[in-house]
C-alpha cells in the first residue's frame, strides 16, 4: 500500500496540534494548567493629575462625547471562516492636522507586523494560546483604511482576498464609520496573502 503525502502550512498544523493537545487535556482527570507569566519590571512612577490637568483632561473628553462615529482610519484584519473583522485599529481621521503616509494620504502609524506581534503575545498569557493571533501576520487577509484629503475620499486598500470575502466591505465601511458616498476599494499586491516587505 503506498504512503500517502499531506501538505500543510505552518498555520494548518499550529491549529492541528493545539486542537489535539486541547482535546488530550480535556479528557484528563485532576490536572490544572499553571502557565507562567512573564514578570514585567517597569521603572514607571505613578503619582496624580494636578488639578489643572485633571480639570482639562475632563474637558477634552466631554467635548469628545460623541463623536465615535466620525469617520476613521486605520487597519485591519479579517477572519474568513467567521466573516468577521479582528485585530481592529482606528484613529479619527480628525486626529491628523496634514498627511502622514505617501501620496498625500492619512492613515494611522500602527504597523500590521507590530500590532500582530503585541496582540500574539497576549493571546498567548492571557488567552491561554487561544485566539486569531496563529501563524504569521501577513498569512491572514488584512487591509488599511487611508483618507485622501484632496479628493476627500476614504480608501479601503486589501489584496485580491477581497474577491472572495465581499462581506467584508460593508463590516468595514461600518467599523470605520465611513461614509458611503466617499468611500472606495482597492486593491494592491501589499496586502494578498503571504505578502509581506520583503515580497
């Protein structure tokens, strides 16, 4: 009888194996899981708002009461098999006083590969390994939300997966609080699945 050949990718046989080792545990009697937590030094002081800063800093935040749905930037990833967005970042695109990406355009400065990074490693003591955060970053469909102020035009810029993930759009446009009429999408090689710099 002749063998049989299975390809899998890294994230395939991550998910396998943690499926597996789960399932094993469950089936345990009298076992309690202790993972060990990092200890985190920090050499931060803590101390109190003045009166004044305390005064102005409530200030600030009443007259931001309310404004959660303007319209923001930033990015994204997207689950497939949930149809769902995760690993959300947004910024109103008010924040930006002049452009700060190329082209003219605003976005926010969190990176994919960072917030991938921080995101993974709390997903892993704190979550207990469960969770999106599987794999590498760019393995999973993503995208960035850019505000072009001379055309005064959101634009929603994903890879080729948003061929087959049309549902996302509307999800996005609505995490985002972007408006319809001025919104586009488009499509760039950045953001297909397994690129990454490099590619």
């Amino acid at each position: 009888m002749a063998e049989k050949t299975y390809k899998l990718s890294l994230e395939q046989l991550n998910d396998i194996v943690s499926d597996a080792v789960t399932n094993a545990l469950k089936k345990l009697d009298n076992i309690e899981i202790v993972e060990q937590q990092p200890e985190e030094q920090t050499s931060v002081k803590v101390g109190n708002f003045s009166e004044e800063q305390y005064r102005e800093a409530i200030a600030t935040m009443k007259r931001n009461r309310g404004a959660g749905e303007e319209p923001k930037v930033g990015i994204f990833w997207w689950n497939a098999t949930l149809h769902e967005l995760f690993g959300v970042v947004t910024h109103k695109r008010t924040d930006y006083l002049r452009p700060n990406a190329g082209g003219g355009l605003i976005t926010c400065s969190e990176m994919h590969e960072d917030v991938w990074k921080k995101e993974f490693r709390r997903q892993k003591y704190h979550g207990g390994g469960i969770g999106p955060y599987k794999g590498e970053y760019q393995m999973k469909p993503r995208g960035r939300v850019f505000y072009n102020p001379t055309d005064d035009q959101y634009i929603i810029a994903v890879g080729s997966w948003i061929d087959d993930n049309k549902d996302a759009i509307a999800q996005i446009i609505e995490e985002f609080d972007l408006p319809d009429a001025k919104t586009v999408v488009q499509k760039a090689t950045h953001w297909d699945i397994g690129q990454t710099w490099n590619d």
